[in-house]
C-alpha cells in the first residue's frame, strides 16, 4: 500500500537532509552504540530500522510488548539480514526493577533513545490510566535520564509531540512537562527531542484501525471536521534520528510545514484508503446501519463508512509544531525545522509536582480533577478541553 499517496504526497519529506548528510550519519552509527527504549512500538520499530541498516557497534532494544519485539526481529531480519556489532533484545517493563539490573549490568550506551510513551488522548479518560501516562511520559523519563547521566552516555534523545505545543489534552500536557524534566536534566547530559505529526498506520493509530475493520469486516468511522499533518514510519524513524545525531543540546526537531506537507482529514484518507483496496466508501447515517450493511455492501465491492464531527475531550483545533514565544532555527536543514531552548524551568515547580504525584501515589486515591490543577500549575496557559465525552464512548 502506498501511505504517501494516502496522506496525499508525492515524495518523502526528509530525502534531501538525509542524503545530505548521509556519509556523517552513518560514520556516526557505525561508530556507536545504542539503547532504544519502547523500540518496538510503531515509532521505536522505525528508529530502530535506520539504525540497524548502517550497522552500529551495539544495539540494543527493550519494549514490554514481547509479540512486537518479535515482529521487529522479524522485520529486521527479512529486510536487513544481520549486522557486525551485537544486537539483542530484551522484553521489559522500564519501570521495573528487572530493568533496573539490566542497566546496572552494563548500561554503556553513547546514545539512549527513549520512544516509550502513552500517547493516546483517550488514556486520560480515567483517574488510574492517567496516572499511568505521567509515569511512563514523565517519570520514567526522568529515571533513565539519571541512569543515562551515571552511566556517561554521550546523548539522549526522547520523543515529544506537537500536542505539547500549547497543550489541550493532558497528553500533550504530560509531554510538556517531560519536556520540562529535560531541561533540568539538560545541564548534565547532552539532550535533543523530536515533536511531529501524526505517524501514518502507527499501532493503535485511527488509520492503523481502518485495516482493522477491514480484516474483522466492520464499518469504517473517522471524523470529518479535524484535518492533520502525517508522517510515513520511516520519516517518523528519520527525524528522531536526525535530532538524535545532529540536536545540538536542548534542541527540538520538528518537520517544516510547506506545501509538501498537507493537511488532509481522517475521512479523506478514508475514501483513499478503501479506493486503494478496491472499495467504494458508502456513506451511512448511524452506527446501526453502518454495522448492518457491511456483508451487502461488501459484495457490490462497497464499504459501509460513518463519517461525523468530533465532541470528544482532547481534541484540538489545529496542529502547530512550536509556539510564538519559541526560538526558531529554520535554516540549517532544507525540511527539518529546530526549536532552540535555553535551560529555563523552575526547580520549586518541579519538585512540588514530584512531590504531590508520590503523595497521591502513596495514599492510593486520587482523582482527575485533582491532577488536573496540578497541570494547571505547571502550565498556566493549559488550554484543558473537558467535554464529558471519549473516544471509548464511540465505534
């Protein structure tokens, strides 16, 4: 399937940076040694692929999904073959004290790359969920930051998200205040980040549920009212390399918006999508019709499709990469933009959200909304959008 004819494209975004400094890159790769956390996630699978095929020192892989750690070996194995340098990989939990030994054991990495992330905005639905997003989007982040430091790695690189741009969901608001943890962390350790669109048919994604529906035979559902930017896997692998190898510290490496990369609705693809499977998309009119029509509709070579306008907490209007009173770098790579960053985060603040979360974490009861102020004491601008409704309530 062609993913960039679907998100309306006729070439990859960072061919031209990547060809450009290829000869560096892979110096670089081939020279070093690396650790990938969260590596077999749709993002990680891709990082891990451009690193892979230019053959590093070490690479190493932890993920705590064991059947996609399978598949990346697989995928590795099928379109790259083997390398010289020592590559394995190890199915666990970066909170756990499984993890915490296997670090202890060696943990001499040049660069760490940490991928791992709740990235749904339906994750915060929930008091419980979403206390496990500020563990995994924020603590663990500050955990293998600190083993990273001891250790002496070289960089380390995360993954942010354009959500965390003037923030509306607690996702995106949980990112953010990673991004704050880093920079305190910054004035030990050399740090670069990546914030960037939509990656297409990543794992959990809307469109990765469109070949979902197809496979279980159900109708397709997707707004029509929200337009977003979107990234092939590979590119989505290329970036956070690009950000890992070249950021200079406190950088974060965003996809320059141009008219090679549009903007294009869930229900755009939609139509495309089934088109490219030799579908015709039928519009229904509820849910109920959309699920009883699927056997007719399918043999006329037509598929039952549910197009509507979103209402769910957390969505936002418009995607932006940076916010106006960010510093720019615009000019040192052709489609790679740079958010420069000085060390700027307040210590107090910090500590008192670390404080409170363990407090709530030790008493076992918290709410929502008590987490929620807590945000709101981060980030005074969060724009939090609480409609009452979740995707979880939809098809």
């Amino acid at each position: 399937m062609n993913i960039l004819k679907l998100i309306g494209r006729q070439a990859e975004i960072f061919e031209n940076d990547i060809l450009k400094h290829e000869k560096e890159l892979s110096s670089i790769v081939n020279n070093s040694s690396f650790l990938i956390i969260g590596g077999a996630g749709s993002i990680g699978q891709a990082v891990t692929k451009e690193i892979f095929k230019r053959n590093p020192s070490k690479i190493h892989v932890v993920d705590i999904s064991e059947n996609n750690m399978v598949e990346l070996v697989r995928d590795l194995r099928s379109s790259y073959g083997y390398i010289d340098g020592d590559f394995q990989t190890f199915a666990l939990d970066i909170g756990s004290i499984e993890y915490d030994a296997f670090i202890q054991s060696d943990g001499k990495y040049d660069y760490v790359l940490n991928l791992s992330a709740l990235k749904h905005v339906r994750s915060e639905k929930d008091p419980f969920t979403l206390m496990r997003m500020i563990d995994v989007n924020i603590f663990n982040t500050e955990k293998t930051l600190q083993q990273s430091i001891e250790n002496g790695t070289k960089k380390y690189f995360c993954v942010s998200t354009d959500k965390a741009a003037n923030p509306v969901n607690m996702m995106g608001a949980s990112k953010r205040i990673m991004e704050m943890y880093l920079m305190r962390k910054s004035k030990e350790i050399k740090i670069s980040t990546a914030r960037f669109a939509n990656v297409a048919f990543s794992d959990g994604s809307l469109l990765h549920g469109f070949n979902q529906r197809i496979i279980k035979r159900q109708p397709i559902v997707a707004p029509n009212d929200i337009k977003r930017y979107f990234v092939t896997p590979k590119e989505s692998g290329e970036l956070c390399l690009m950000s890992c190898i070249f950021g200079e510290n406190r950088d974060i490496f965003f996809p320059k918006l141009s008219e090679g990369l549009h903007l294009i609705s869930f229900s755009d693809i939609a139509v495309k999508y089934l088109q490219e499977i030799g579908f015709e998309a039928y519009l229904c009119e509820s849910e109920e019709e959309a699920r009883n029509k699927v056997e007719s509709l399918a043999k006329e070579k037509k598929w039952p499709c549910l197009f509507t306008g979103s209402d769910t907490t957390g969505e936002k209007d418009f995607e932006e990469f940076f916010t106006d009173s960010e510093v720019l770098n615009m000019d040192r790579f052709d489609n790679l933009g740079i958010i420069k960053n000085e060390a700027i985060f307040s210590f107090e603040k910090l500590e008192e959200f670390t404080a409170n979360i363990e407090l709530m974490k030790s008493n076992k009861k918290w709410d929502k909304e008590e987490i929620v102020n807590l945000f709101h004491k981060m980030i005074p601008n969060f724009g939090h959008k609480e409609t009452g409704k979740y995707l979880d309530s939809k098809m």
